[in-house]
C-alpha cells in the first residue's frame, strides 16, 4: 500500500492546518480487503439533532435497515444542551406576533450576518424548509410554546422554544421515534475512520468504530453514511488554531465536541468552509460554576460591566457581542434582568438559574441600590445605566443604538437579577462542504460518493457569524434532507 502525506494533498489553508492532527492512521480499504461485522442500509454518525432527524426521515423514506452510531455514553450531543430556540418564519406565528416576515427575509438576515460567506443555496433551502421543521417536529411529537421571541444573537423576532426540557425535548421524542422504527442506537462506540473504496477516491463503504471495551468493528453502509458528528468548541486546540484568544475561554459545549469526525472526513478528502469562525456566548466566569443565563429574551435585558457601564446594544450580533465583552476589564459583564423578564425566561432557563441560585451565581436585589450593594457594582453607575435603557425605552432611542423593537420592557419591577459571565466558545460555524442535497464535496469540487453530512458538522452555511436560533433550524432542516437521500442512493 502507498504510504501518502495526508498534508500534501490538502487543499485550504484551514483544512491543512487540521489535517496535521491526523497524520497517523492512513486507511486504504478495498471492500474485499474488509471484514464487516454488521450490515445497514444507512449508517448515521452522531445521535445529536441532526443524526437522529437524519436517521428517523431515512426510515421513513424507505431505508430497511438505518443505525446510529454514537460516542458518548447517552444521546443529544450539543442539542440536549441547547436552549431549544428554533427560527423559523412561519405565517400564522409572525401575523400573530403582529410583525412582517418571511423565508426570504430570514436568508437575507442570515446572509448578511454571516458577512456573506454563507453559500445562498444552502441559507436560501434553509430558511424555505424551516418552517416545514417545524412541523416535522410536531408530527414527531414536540409540541412548542405558542409566542416568538428574538433570541440573544436572533437579530430578529423569529425564535420558538420547545414545551419540556429545552434542547433535551427534542432529543426525547426523537430517541422515542427511533425506538418506534427500530433504529438501534449504539452507544459508547466512537467512529475511528469512515471507510472508503481507496483513500481519496471512490465511495464510502462504511465505518471503522471502537466500543468502550476496546473492541473494533467494521459497519458497513450499502446505501450511504451520514455524518453528523456536530462541532469541535470542546477542542482547546482546534478552537484556538484560527483565533488564539480561543484557547483562554471555556466552552459551553459537551465533552464529545471535540471534532474527531471533521478530521475523519478531511481525512478522506472533504472539503472544508469557514474552519476560522467560533462563535462565543457569555457563560462561567474562571473558578464558578453555573453562571444564571438573563440573556435569551433580548428585550428583557441589559450588559453592563465591571464598572456598571452599559457597552454594547444587547441586540447586536454574536461576534460584535463577543468583542465587545473580551474588550472589558477582566473580560467581564453583568447580565441584568428585572422580575418580569426573569419570569419570561424560566420556561427555557428555570433550571438553570435555580442551580445558580444555589451555586451563589445569581444575585438578587430588592432594589437597584440593594443589587449593587450585592454585587459590588458602583451604585451610582449602576443607576445611570438603568436610567439610560428605561429612557431609550421611553424615547425609543438608545445611544447604545439598541433597536426599537427590542426597546419595549423597561428594567422596573424589583427584584432585579444579576449573573456575572465572560464568554465561552459556543459554535463552530465552520465544517465539510456540502451541496443542497447534503452530499459532501471533496478538495476537487466533487461529490464523495455514498457520504452525507449535517448539522455542526458542516460549514459554509452560518458564514462568519451564526444567528442565534438558526443552528436548530440547520440541523433539523438539513439532518432531513442528508436522511431522505440517503435513503434514497443508489447502492
Ligand atoms: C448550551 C448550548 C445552547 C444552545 N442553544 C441553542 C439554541 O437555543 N438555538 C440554536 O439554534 N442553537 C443552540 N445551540 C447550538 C446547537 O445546540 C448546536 O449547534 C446543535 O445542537 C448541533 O447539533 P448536531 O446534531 O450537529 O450536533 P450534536 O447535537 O452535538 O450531536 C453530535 C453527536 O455526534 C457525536 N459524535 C461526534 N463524533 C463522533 C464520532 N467520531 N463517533 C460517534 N459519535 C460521534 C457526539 O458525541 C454528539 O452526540 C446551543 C448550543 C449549546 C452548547
């Protein structure tokens, strides 16, 4: 067998930079070189979001035989964690709302926030079939709360959460649909290598994994592998090779993303988009744990910083966010809500802020001079920049340059809440290439044959800067589509 320099015959930038973390297991299968131990039709990497919509659609589209493959100890990935918050602009929700939207008008927003670096076919196919999500979700048993909202980082009031345990509702009833399909769900098994014809070309035959007793299996996929193996903001190392401030922060992330499918793909000759972006939201301060999360609902709170200094209009995107609290002394803020907007938030943060309440990490005052008196934040500061926001709220005019929409609730009804947070590393925007049809694209433009992605896993759609709501959306919408052709391939 050749023995070849993976670094050589990468093509960007990123994807070589990456490759030089996967230097040392160089796999050359021929199909008749291989054993396989258990045959699918479809092979799903990832029970995350977008692996499980991916795995259940690909049932239902007709594939005999699907499994998922997963590393972790329990399903959900990065989506049990997430708020839930899913944009999508659906009519009846947007006229109810009182406000205009549209499919269009979300690419647009998308686009624009992610500095055009997002492929339109992709954001364009994306923001058409959210709402249909949606609807897939209802249909596969999650029922949704009836208002929209705009999410930190939405930039727009498009946002819905799930009834239940956030992302985690989700991840339920789908691990239920699959148990209902009899998809298997194989836990504690890490994908190693995804197996292809020859290293660089032909189609992909299956996986290699590894199961937590060490054992190794070789998996064979007759019609396609989907990889929805999710980001790598677990990696310090990966974060940080684009963005060194990176390294310093924590993550928001479970311990699975850490990016060993992405290296596994480039490995067989993927092409890569956007491996530079990382996205960030505020989270623990260094040495506590639980940080309250005040943030969600954009028009219920205030940044201010150490100083008590309002810095930033709150509704601005989530990179400008970012800089703007790194630029901070310590790199820290206060999130501040008063007692209405901490209610509005508890459907989707109640559990959370009730652990940092426990932890010590939310900070209630009865009054503006009691919450500074408790947090250490210069009273007379403090007051000013209530004083600020509440008039901008008054005037419709903020000189943080705060939008209107999002200048509707003043901060006035005690007890006012306060969270110390810095910012975590969040989401990877960056991923392999892939087409409308979810097929991944090589380093030549071409279509790898036998290989879908979706989710986390991907790039090119978020562009530099993903909108906050849009990352359930993507994985829903796409993790569908990677399922349905997949399903559908020719063997
Ligand atoms: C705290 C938090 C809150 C969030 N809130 C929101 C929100 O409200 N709205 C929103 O739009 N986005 C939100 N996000 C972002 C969003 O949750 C993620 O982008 C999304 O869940 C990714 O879904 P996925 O299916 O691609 O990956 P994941 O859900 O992370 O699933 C990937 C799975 O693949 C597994 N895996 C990886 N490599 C391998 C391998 N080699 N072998 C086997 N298995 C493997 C992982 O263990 C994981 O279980 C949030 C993220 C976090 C962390």
């Amino acid at each position: 067998m050749p023995s070849i320099s993976r670094r050589g015959f990468l093509g960007g930038t990123a994807a070589a930079t990456l490759s030089t973390f996967a230097l040392s297991s160089a796999v050359f299968a021929k199909e008749s070189d291989i054993k396989w131990d258990e045959t699918y039709n479809v092979v799903v990497i990832g029970a995350g979001g977008a692996g499980l919509a991916a795995a259940v659609t690909a049932k239902e589209a007709g594939a005999k035989k699907v499994v998922v493959i997963e590393k972790m100890a329990f399903p959900g990935g990065n989506t049990i964690r997430a708020g839930g918050g899913i944009n999508a602009a659906i009519k009846a929700d947007y006229e109810k709302a009182g406000i205009t939207d549209s499919p269009e008008l979300h690419a647009k927003q998308t686009l624009a926030a992610g500095d055009g670096r997002g492929d339109p076919k992709l954001v364009n196919q994306l923001t058409a079939k959210a709402p249909e999500s949606v609807q897939w979700l209802k249909d596969h048993g999650v029922k949704f709360q009836d208002n929209i909202y705009q999410i930190y980082g939405g930039l727009y009031k498009r946002a819905r959460n799930p009834i239940g345990p956030r992302g985690g509702a989700y991840i339920k009833a789908l691990v239920e649909n699959c148990k209902k399909l009899d998809i298997p769900i194989m836990l504690n098994t890490q994908v190693l290598e995804v197996v292809r014809e020859k290293q660089l070309s032909g189609k992909v035959l299956g996986v290699k994994v590894k199961q937590k007793d060490g054992k190794v299996l070789y998996i064979r996929a007759t019609n396609a592998v989907v990889a929805a193996g999710g980001g790598f903001a677990a990696s310090d190392r990966l974060s940080a090779l684009h963005d060194p401030r990176m390294e310093k922060l924590g993550t928001t992330n479970h311990p699975g993303a850490t990016g060993d499918l992405l290296i596994d793909l480039i490995d067989i000759g993927a092409d890569t988009r956007g491996l530079d972006y990382i996205q960030c939201i505020p989270g623990n301060v260094k040495g506590e744990t639980h940080a309250p999360n005040l943030f969600t609902h954009v028009d219920r709170f205030i940044f201010v910083n150490l100083d008590g200094k309002r810095f930033i209009n709150e509704d601005a995107r989530r990179d400008v966010l970012r800089d703007a609290m790194l630029d901070q002394p310590e790199a820290i803020a206060w999130t501040i809500v008063d007692a209405d907007g901490f209610e509005e938030q508890k459907n989707s943060k109640g559990p959370e802020n009730e652990a940092a309440r426990k932890a010590g990490t939310l900070y209630i005052g009865d009054s503006i001079e009691d919450l500074a008196k408790k947090t250490n934040i210069p009273v007379e500061e403090l007051k000013k920049s209530f004083e600020q926001y509440n008039t901008a709220v008054d005037t419709k005019k903020d000189p943080m340059g705060r939008a209107p929409t999002v200048l509707v609730n003043k901060l006035a009804k005690a007890p006012f809440y306060a969270g110390r947070v810095t910012m975590q590393r969040h989401h990877t925007m960056g991923g392999v290439v892939i087409n409308e049809k979810a097929q991944v694209i090589d380093r030549h433009g071409n279509v790898i044959p036998g290989l879908y992605a979706a989710g986390e896993v991907t790039g090119g759609i978020h562009g530099t800067n993903r909108v906050g709501g849009n990352a359930m959306a993507d994985i829903f919408t796409y993790g569908r589509i990677a399922g349905e052709n997949a399903a559908k391939n020719p063997i």
